[in-house]
C-alpha cells in the first residue's frame, strides 16, 4: 500500500495502556508518520492479517491480559515474517529477550523511553527511511 503525500509510512501500535496510545498519536502525527492504535492486541491482529500491506512496523506492549507480545508476534509472523516489530515493555528478563529474539527483526524500547528518540532514530532506522523531524 502506498503513502499518502508527505506520509513516511503507517505504523500499527498496540498497547492497552491508552494514555500511551494518546501520547504516540499526537507525536506521531507530528513527525509524519500514520498509524491506527489498537487497545486489544487482538483487533490490531485481525487488522494486520486482513490487510499484510497496511503496515510497515508494528509497535507492541509485551505485557497484555488478551494476549501478550510475543504470542501477537508469532501470529503475525505466519503472515508477515519480516514485519519490523518494535517490543515495548517495563519488565524485560533475559528469558522473554531471548524468546522474542528468536522471532527476528525486533528491537526491545524498555518503558519508560524517550518517544522523541524512538521517533527521530529507531523507527526509521527499521524502515530505512531517513529520520528527519517533523
């Protein structure tokens, strides 16, 4: 699927923290990027698989009650295996780092993290697409 004019790419972020989904949208918006925010990791899914094309990263809580992280991965991983996944999380073992490293493509952003670096470096260093702000 292509951008719209102006549109570095359309991001899917999951979280069921909504106050987080709030403070990605405003920031996202500003360094031009489109994203859709899924409270329940099981609607962003649903939305990932009906449409592979829509999204070029994924941004996803690993500690969800529906279904966590890694499980959402591995799902998306039948359909998408080179999606870039961006895992966000406050507990991060060296088990769960090692399991979602199995998955491939993925980076670890541990909470709380600076969104403005994610934004300006890590994203669009997964994309490969230059990191000018806004």
């Amino acid at each position: 699927m292509e951008n719209p004019p102006g549109i570095k790419a359309r991001i899917a972020v999951v979280d069921d923290e909504k106050m987080l989904l709030q403070v990605f949208s405003s920031l996202l918006r500003q360094y031009h990027y489109q994203a859709d925010f899924f409270s329940n990791p099981m609607n962003a899914l649903e939305a990932i698989i009906n449409d592979p094309g829509r999204y070029a990263l994924v941004v996803t809580d690993i500690r969800m009650p529906q279904l966590d992280g890694i499980a959402f991965v591995k799902k998306i991983r039948f359909v998408l295996p080179k999606m870039p996944i961006i895992f966000m999380t406050g507990d991060l073992s060296d088990e769960l780092n090692t399991e979602a490293l199995k998955l491939g493509n993925v980076v670890f952003l541990e909470k709380p993290f600076p969104l403005e670096a994610t934004l300006k470096e890590t994203i669009p260093k997964l994309l490969g697409i230059s990191g000018d702000s806004s």
